[in-house]
C-alpha cells in the first residue's frame, strides 16, 4: 500500500514539474534527442554488421560442408569406378582364358 501511494505521489509530483518546467524539458529534450538517436543509430549499424558476418560465416561453413559431401562423394565414385575397372580385367582375363 505505501509503495501504491508513494508511486501516485510521484506520479503527480513529476506531472506538475512537466507543466511549471516545460520550457527546461524541452532543451533537455532537444539536446538529448540527437545524442539519443546518434548512439541508437550506432548501435543499429554495429548490430547488422555483426548479423552481416554472422550470414556470411553460416553461409561459408555450408558451403564448406557441401564441399566435403562432394569430395566425400567423389572418392566414393572412384572407388566404384576402380572396383568396376578391376572387374572389367578380370571378366577379359577370364574370357581370354575360356577362348
């Protein structure tokens, strides 16, 4: 209860300080305003850079995992290519055999 009554106390403690230094609030306004906006906008463009190389680095480790699929995928291929390529002797080895 005293924090409900100590909160509308300031309340109206801060609505009258508004109306009777309106005039101060609004140089205060106007100089913080740029500052404000200023260091926001900072903080905006330091943030999507950093969201920027985020992409980029996601985007280059799927390319290198794609990469290792291919690779992976290749030296299997060459392996079956050399299986069939042994095959192949042995099948003429064997006909040249039986001719």
């Amino acid at each position: 209860m005293t924090l409900l009554l100590a909160g509308a106390v300031s309340a109206i403690l801060g609505l009258v300080g508004l109306i009777v230094w309106i005039g101060e609030f609004l140089i205060l306004l106007k100089g913080g305003l740029p500052v404000l906006l200023l260091l926001g906008g900072l903080l905006a463009a330091y943030i999507g850079v950093d969201e920027l190389q985020s992409k980029l680095r996601e985007e280059t480790e799927k390319q290198e995992e794609e990469l290792s699929k291919a690779r992976e995928e290749i030296e299997l291929m060459k392996a079956k290519s050399e299986q069939y390529r042994e095959e192949l002797e042995r099948l003429k080895a064997e006909r040249q055999k039986t001719a």
